[in-house]
C-alpha cells in the first residue's frame, strides 16, 4: 500500500483551543473549521473541537456537510448566502448569516420571521478598508439601525487586513470605523478577532473571537513560531521511502534535469507530490525529516514522488522507512516559507488522497 498519510492529533486541536480560551476569557469562540477544516477533514476537527462555542464556514455547503455529521450547534456563514433559496435552507439548518450587501438584506428582510424564529443572530459585515465584502461607514449603521428596528439581534463584524503586521497603519483606520459604529449602535455585539488579533489586540476581543491557522498548530506571524505563541502541532504529514537509487557525479534527477550530482550520493525516492499537496515551487532548500534527521530535497517535486539526498544514512533508510513532510520536527510554516506562500494555503491545498489517521 502507498504510505502518504495525515496524522491528525485531536489532543493538540483540543490543546490549540484552549489556548484560545485562555486568550479571550470573556469571548465566546466561533472555530474556523472552512476548507474542509484547513485540510484535516471537517469531521475530523469538530470531533476534537466539542468545547467551541461556534463554527464558522464559508458557505453553505460546508454547513451541511457539518449538520450531516449529527452536530448541532451554532454555525456562522461567513459570506452568508447566495440565493433566496440558500436563506431559506439556512433557516432550516439553523445557519447564521453574514449579509454584506443590500440583496442579502432584502432576503433576510423577507423571511423575517422564519429567521427570527429560528432564533438566529445577523452578522452585519463592514467594509472597514479591506474592499472585499461589506458595507461602508455611513451605510452600515442605516442597516443595523433597520434591523434594530425590526427586532434582529445584531452582531457587528470585520475583518482585519493586516492584524498579523500590528504597526500597520491600517489596521487604526480599520479600528477605528469599527469602535464608531459600535458606539453609534449601542447596544450592538461586536467579532473582528481572527488568530493573528486574538493575539496582537486582546482589547478587541468583544463578544466573538474566530481562530482558524491558531486551532491547526500554524502561525498567523512571519516572525513568531507556533510553539512560541503555545500551540501544539495538529497534523504530521509523512509518506514512504519507495526506493533507494545510486547516482554518481554528473548524473542528473527529475524532470527538467535541474539537479545535477555534484558527486556519488544516494537518492530515496519518497510516495508524496503535488497531487498529494505537497507543495512543488520551492524557492530555497527544502527538507524533509527522518527519526528527526533533517534531509533536503534533490530535484523537482513531481505529481506522485520525490527524491531526496540520503547519502551517509544508507544503512538507516530502506524502502518502507517513514518520511515526515511537516509535523513535529518540521514545521508546515517553514514549508510554506520556503515556497514563498503560507501555512494556511499548504494545509487547504492537501488533498483527499493522503489517508487521513485521527490519534487521541
């Protein structure tokens, strides 16, 4: 059998949670579980995440897939819904909707009292400079009044574009049109805290927090790791040693023949590649651990294997013999660091293939 499987540790998820909750004491936890759950399976991580307060997905056919587990408990729609129709199941499912335009409001408005039934809050989305969703200042405040008005229970959202950067001059911009539009429409709850402000502004943790990258053991920083922020690892990536090869000086490995030996080395050959997830662009050298041992990459990622530089360890690596990807001894943010993206992009990208292994 092709050894390529994703180890997911329900303890560390469990751990990375209540880190959250030490955070935000006061705050009740909305727990990003979208993209199939960052690549872990949704199934999977809200197993392991009972103690969340809230999910929150990015439409509605990841709420379902949660409701089809048997879960009840709160879901949030982060970009709310796409149709009429869409509303009308997410009433039934008892999904919570962000609106962040007027079409979305004037369903909601519609279904007034099959939403207000169903007991759901409204998030109402600002669109404080980061221009992707949203409603402006002075618009939004006419919305929450209106729904005020006809008796919605309100929540004010946003959504930083540069938490993770705290010197950043938007992100005062960005406070600053949220603390007026909450004191405009007091008494209003307030959710603008993704992983990355949970940690820089615990000021502005309010009444709803939303970790996502924090819960999977990845870091919102480029500069601060996930053990220095007190997460645990979430997911240990490994594959197999197929083979073992003998190239000699000269000799050249993978397609495009851009490794060339520089002199007699041993080669093993790895069952995990882009079609797996992992990642193929890398810019500088990358590595793969075995028994904790650091090994670097010898040519290019292909879609099914690749081939690293095990000269020196030949009598400790034999086809069979484990390879971790990322997991304990390598982190998934140094991967992603070396292919010029992040965390968040490498887990989303995993795909069905690699077998999924829950551990306690």
């Amino acid at each position: 059998m092709r050894q390529a499987s994703i180890t997911i540790h329900k303890a560390a998820l469990q751990h990375n949670l209540q880190r959250v909750k030490q955070l935000a004491p006061k705050a009740k936890t909305i727990c990003m579980v979208k993209a199939n759950a960052y690549g872990l399976g949704v199934e999977n991580a809200i197993h392991a995440l009972d103690q969340a307060d809230a999910f929150g997905v990015a439409c509605l056919q990841e709420a379902l897939e949660i409701r089809a587990t048997g879960n009840h408990k709160p879901i949030t729609l982060i970009e709310g819904v796409f149709s009429e129709t869409e509303l009308l199941t997410a009433i039934k499912e008892k999904c919570e909707c962000i609106i962040h335009h007027r079409q979305q409001l004037d369903w909601l408005l519609h279904h007034k009292t099959a939403y207000q039934n169903a007991g759901l809050k409204v998030w109402i989305k600002l669109n404080s400079g980061m221009n992707r969703l949203g409603f402006k200042v002075p618009e939004i405040i006419n919305v929450i009044h209106q729904l005020k008005d006809e008796n919605f229970h309100c929540v004010l959202a946003m959504h930083f574009a540069n938490a993770d950067v705290p010197e950043h001059p938007m992100n005062q911009q960005q406070i600053d049109q949220l603390l007026h539009v909450k004191a405009v429409c007091e008494p209003i709850e307030v959710s603008c805290c993704n992983s990355a402000a949970i940690y820089n502004y615990p000021e502005l943790h309010f009444d709803y927090v939303r970790p996502g990258i924090m819960l999977y053991g990845a870091s919102p920083f480029d500069d601060r790791s996930a053990k220095d922020l007190g997460l645990q690892t979430t997911m240990t990536f490994t594959a197999g040693v197929m083979a073992i090869n003998r190239i000699k000086a000269g000799e050249k490995v993978g397609y495009g023949s851009r490794f060339i030996a520089e002199k007699d080395i041993s080669i093993a050959v790895v069952s995990i590649g882009y079609g797996d997830g992992y990642p193929r662009a890398y810019q500088v050298p990358v590595f793969v651990a075995i028994n904790g041992q650091r090994f670097a990459h010898a040519g290019r990622v292909s879609m099914d294997m690749m081939t690293i530089d095990i000269t020196g360890y030949e009598d400790q690596i034999h086809p069979g013999t484990s390879v971790e990807l990322w997991g304990e001894h390598i982190s998934v943010d140094e991967v992603a660091a070396a292919n010029g993206t992040i965390g968040y992009e490498l887990l989303c990208r995993l795909t069905e293939r690699p077998k999924r292994i829950i551990q306690d």
